[in-house]
C-alpha cells in the first residue's frame, strides 16, 4: 500500500505497548521511514487526523475511551489491535471481576462520581479489527512484521498453536517438571516461548489457541495434581474479559 | 504582551494517559490554573484484592510499561516485607542492576527524546535525526544497552518475567555479566559528548524552594530501597508513610494529590540528588558541578540535568556491582529463597525513575491480599507542578502567550510525568480573552 499514513493510539492501559515501538532502536529509523506517522502521542508533537491505518493500545474502560475509538474506526481503513489490553481487554479486566461500581468506591470513596468509568471491554467491542499483535507487551518484532506485511500487501501470518510447540522448539524442560503451572498447552504462541524460556510459567497473555485441546490441558493438570480452579485463575490475569463458555469451549 | 491568556493544553495526561493545562488569566492575575486530569482510572487496588502472593509483580508492572520494574520491586518488597521473606545478597545486586537500567533507560528517553526538542526549537525528535544525528545516535545507543542490560536479567525489557517475590526464576550467566559490563564500558565517550550538548542549551531560570523527598540509605545512592526522607528534616521508614504523606482526591483529576510537611512536595531526580547528593558517583558528582550546579537546587526545570547525572551514577554504579557479583560468583542456589503464605502488612518503597513509588499490601493467611494501597510518583508531583506553574506564570506574564505557553509546558516536562503525559503537552489551544 506505498508509504501508509500511520496514528498510533493509546486507550487505557500502561503505555508498554507504545513504549516497544520507541524501543525497536536499530529498527526505529526504518519504522519511522517507511511509513509516515502522522499521529504518536508518546513520541510526536505533530498530529492529524488523516491516517490510513491505526494501531491501538489500550482497552475501552471509560466513555471517553469509545469516543475516541469509535472516531478512529470512522477514519482508519485498517486496525490493528496492539497488546492484550486492546485484543482482549487484558489485565483491566480484572476490574470486572471485582465490580466497576464497587472499585470507584474503594478508591476514590464519596468522590466516585467525579470518576468516569465502564465495565471494561477489548476494542473489537467496538470496532472491526483487522490484525492483532497480542501479548503483554506483544514482541516488537512482531508489530513490525504486520505493519511490514501490509506496506508489501501480504496477509501477516499469526501463530494458531499453544506455547508449548515453541517450548519443545526450544528443548526447554517442562516447567510442570519443576512443580510450575504453566499455560503452554493452551495459550497460543508467537512470543517464543518467552516466560517459559525463564523458568516462569506461562500467563496466557496472548489468549487462547482458536480451538485449545482443553482436555489436554485437564490431563497434564490432573497428572501434577493440579485442578482447573487452579489454572483459570492464572488465565484471568489477561483474559477475564474473555467469556467463560470461550474459554471452556 | 498577555494581560489575559486563556491557556488550554489538552489533551495531557497523567502517569501515562490525559490531561489538560488550564490556564486562566484575566489582567495579568491568575484566575484559575490546574493540571486536570480526566485519564482513565486503573482501579489496582481493586484488582489486587483476592490475588495470590505470587501474582501482585505482574499486575502492577501493568501500571506502567515505562516505570515497569520500579513497580514490579515495590511490589515484590511489599509482598516480602509482609511474608517476612529475606532475599540474598546476590539478588539484592541483580535488583539494583536491573533497576539502575531502567532508570538510565527512562531517563534517556526523557532528557535526549522528549526535553531535549524543547532547548533546540523543534516539535519532536524526528527533525533532530537531520540536524543532530550524532546526539540522536547517542540516544538511541544508550536506551538499546540500557533496555538489553534489563533484558538480560529480567527476560524482557518491558514487564520483566525472571523477577518474582523471593529472588529470581532464573539469574544470568558470568558471560552474561561480562557482556553488560563492555556495553556500559563503551558509554563513556557518548556521556562525555552528552555533557558537552547539555552544556550548551539554555536552561530557563527559575527558582522555588519546596520540599523533596525520596528514599536514602546509608549503603548506596538509594534508587532500590531505603527510608523516606525529607528536605523538610525528617525521615521515616516505609512502613509509617501514611503518618506523614497524605493523599487527596480533587475534581479535576483522577491523579490523586499529595502533600507532606506543606500544601506540596517533589519526588523525582531533583529530589534524590538534593537528599542524597553526597553518595552519587564521583563521576556523576562532577557532571553535576560541570553545569555550575550545587545541592540544593531549587530550578524544577533542573530535573533533566539530574536525570541526566543519575544516568552517569548508574553506569558507574553497575559496573561496580557486576564487579562484585563476579567476584563473588554467580550462584544458582542463591537464587531464590522459601516463601511462605502468612497474614500480614507489607510496605515497599523504591525510587522509580519519576521518583518515590510506595506499594502497601495487607495479605490473609491463605496468602491472598484484602487491601491494597498504592502512591504513584506523578501523583505526587501533580500539586508541586501547580505551585511552580502559579510562581512561574507571574514571573514570566510580560513575555508572549507563545513564550509563556512553552515555558509551562516545559516547566511540566521537567518533572517528566511520564512519556505519553510530556508530548501530549505539544499540542496547545491557545486562545485570547
């Protein structure tokens, strides 16, 4: 598509997202070259409102949030949803759980109504995302490599199966074998197998695989004592938002 | 000439998200000034309650993707303060040597990419590629060794994976240490060419004395942890900050403010070199006293040269720590210790690059945690910034709306509220009365 006219957004979240495409160094000067990036608030005083693809970080939990996301659905052609928080609502979900009207009184007390906040949701709520560059941070090279793809037209290519085929890549012992939990039978790859490679287990940040081998996952678990309580605990960290008929089915 | 300016930055934002300036001034006197702050709420301390010791780390370091590790140690610290967990000697040298990175890492970001266009004249860093390519260069050398340095240690530069409440999943090889050492070796000509720039940009001139507070210890330059202390003359233990600083939640901002002594205080680089000036590097010390500068400094807008000298202290100082540690050899058994679930209160403190950040987690006996309470540094600053902005405005009311527009946004950049709050302060609604 030639030199795209590229806005990187942040809605609500930690800015790490934005920060990874600052930190892709060696590659930041090619980034910047190859494509014009017309809005960039963590970086760039310049900004417009004509951009031809939008890259977002961030997920929707205030009404703030869906103007400003349901503005930029109207002027990009393209999405990409950057970081768990934008492709599944990520770690805010959390706040969910524990009830939006409930948090605003446990932190702000009888100011609660000066704050403006909504059950919080990932961005395809809202608008049609075409590309998502998952993880918490997504790998840098990654949100390269889709921005790449659609300069030279192809269609960029996303991991569909778990963590653990990066692991035997890798010829990393199984974490269970250290007495470790670990979401790698179910939560889908493309980070290298990063938490896991570091003897931590894996959080699923990058959501599930399309169709997990959930029984899979039942049968490690019972095999090291484990339960599915135990588990879906952890998966909740980054997907809370995601519904619990998706994660089981 | 401005009798009346009606200033509006917006949007701006708060630890890392929006804001506004607001501006009013109707015959040369100031009618209304805040820094709003409408940013979306995160609710952590919500989110903290029912989670299970090992998992705070990871759910904090989402605070921010910039101050990551600050908030993953004062998370840890906290959780190992409550569990009444004593780490090892090694992983106390591998935490300050990653959080020495990310200080170096955030403050280059701040001073060569974000405040360093303001001093040339010029939007952004992008036109400095052109004509300062060898400072850019620089710049972006030194946030890739400082960024890898985490990496290596950590397992990711944002959001480290290899930090957890008892010590480290996993510590680096010798080899690994080596490396990191060379890499920060070869910093040394570029802080140099550094300190010669710096040198030249003209720093505006403006001085208000507040308070400053940050952690200090008697070992170190404290960035990893210590007690806190105030310019104001006292100091206290981590554990007792809710008996002198004291947070407030105002309409116009979802960043609660904060006070100690007085009606406002400053945390950040200005305020660790003013309380522990003494300890820095004799290297950074000298940096410091090539800029003319004593302690104390009373010029917010000094906080880009601290930030700055501290990137000299850490390059010094981890190389002395690498030294130890390969001294003394790196040791796989001394890299975690037992934690146990207990009930109980815990309190960490560090400094994150933007200053003091303090984690305090009440845990039950299963070891889950039924109240969480959390001081951000920007928060911190929010009520300093309006006080500096309501001396500079009247100091400086003579010089253009432009010129007084820039000055108060510089002013805010100085304390570096974080990276997307500082250039969201480029875009200015400027309009007359």
């Amino acid at each position: 598509m030639g030199k795209p006219k590229v806005g990187i957004f942040g809605l609500t979240g930690c800015g790490g997202c934005q920060l990874e495409v600052l930190n892709l160094e060696d590659q930041l000067l090619d980034f910047i070259n190859a494509v014009d990036i017309v809005h960039f608030t963590e970086a760039i005083s310049e900004h417009s409102d004509t951009y031809e693809v939008a890259l977002i970080e961030g997920s929707v939990s205030t009404m703030h949030d869906v103007e400003r996301l349901e503005h930029i659905g109207k002027v990009a052609k393209i999405i990409i949803a950057v970081g768990a928080c934008a492709c599944t609502g990520g770690l805010n979900c959390l706040k969910n759980i524990y009830g939006t009207e409930k948090a605003k009184v446990l932190v702000y007390g009888d100011k609660k109504d000066w704050i403006d906040a909504i059950d919080t949701k990932p961005i395809s709520d809202y608008v049609k995302v075409d590309y998502y560059a998952r993880g918490c941070p997504p790998t840098r090279s990654e949100i390269v490599d889709i921005v790449r793809s659609l300069i030279v037209g192809k269609t960029p290519e996303i991991s569909s199966y778990p963590v653990c085929v990066e692991c035997k890549r890798l010829g990393n012992t199984c974490l269970y074998e250290f007495g470790i939990s670990c979401m790698g039978p179910v939560a889908r790859a493309g980070c290298n197998a990063r938490c896991p490679s570091v003897k931590s287990g894996c959080e699923a940040c990058r959501g599930s695989i399309d169709d997990p081998n959930i029984n899979a996952q039942k049968d490690l678990l019972e095999q090291y004592g484990l339960t599915v309580e135990d588990i879906m605990e952890g998966f909740n960290l980054y997907n809370a938002c995601v519904k619990l008929e998706q994660k089981s089915k | 000439m401005a009798t009346n300016l009606n200033i509006e930055v917006s949007p701006l934002p708060r630890v890392e998200g929006h804001g506004d300036l607001v501006l009013d001034v109707k015959n040369k006197k100031i009618e209304k000034l805040q820094m709003r702050i409408p940013e979306s709420p995160r609710f952590f301390e919500a989110m903290l309650v029912g989670r299970k010791y090992t998992e705070p780390s990871h759910i904090t370091s989402r605070i921010c993707g910039i101050c990551s590790v600050a908030h993953t140690f004062s998370s840890i610290q906290a959780t190992e303060d409550a569990l009444g967990v004593k780490v090892t000697d090694q992983t106390l040298k591998l935490r300050k040597l990653i959080n020495h990175h990310e200080c170096t890492q955030s403050n280059c970001l701040h001073v060569y990419f974000l405040a360093a266009p303001d001093f040339l004249g010029v939007g952004s860093v992008v036109p400095l590629i052109k004509t300062h390519p060898d400072v850019v260069n620089i710049a972006v050398n030194m946030k890739k060794i400082a960024n890898e340095i985490v990496r290596i240690i950590g397992g990711r530069a944002v959001h480290p994976i290899t930090t957890v409440v008892g010590g480290f999943t996993k510590i680096p090889t010798e080899e690994d240490l080596l490396r990191a050492k060379d890499m920060l070796i070869s910093l040394y000509p570029d802080l140099e060419t550094s300190l010669k720039v710096l040198k030249t940009l003209k720093i505006p001139e403006f001085e208000r004395e507040t308070e400053y507070i940050s952690i200090s210890n008697n070992e170190d330059y404290a960035l990893y942890s210590g007690d806190i202390k105030s310019t104001d003359g006292w100091t206290i233990k981590p554990q007792d900050y809710l008996t002198k600083l004291v947070e407030n939640v105002v309409q116009h901002s979802t960043g609660k403010h904060c006070r100690a002594s007085r009606d406002s205080y400053m945390v950040g680089s200005l305020a660790r070199i003013n309380n522990n000036f003494s300890q820095l590097s004799d290297n950074a010390k000298t940096y410091w006293q090539e800029f003319g500068l004593s302690v104390p400094c009373y010029n917010t807008f000094m906080n880009n040269i601290a930030q700055f000298v501290e990137i000299v202290h850490c390059v010094d100082d981890s190389i002395k720590l690498i030294d130890k540690l390969l001294e003394e050899g790196l040791d796989e058994s001394k890299s975690m210790v037992e934690v146990k679930a207990k009930a109980g209160r815990g309190v960490g403190a560090v400094e994150a690059p933007r200053g003091l950040l303090i984690h305090d987690y009440t845990y039950d006996s299963d070891g889950r945690i039924s109240k969480a309470n959390l001081i951000i540094p920007t928060n911190m600053n929010y009520a300093n910034i309006e006080n500096d902005l309501a001396a500079l405005v009247p100091a400086i009311i003579e010089q253009s709306e432009d010129e007084i527009r820039l000055a108060c946004e510089m002013l805010i950049r100085a304390y570096d509220p974080c990276i997307s709050c500082s250039t969201h302060m480029l875009n200015v609604e400027l309009i007359n009365k």
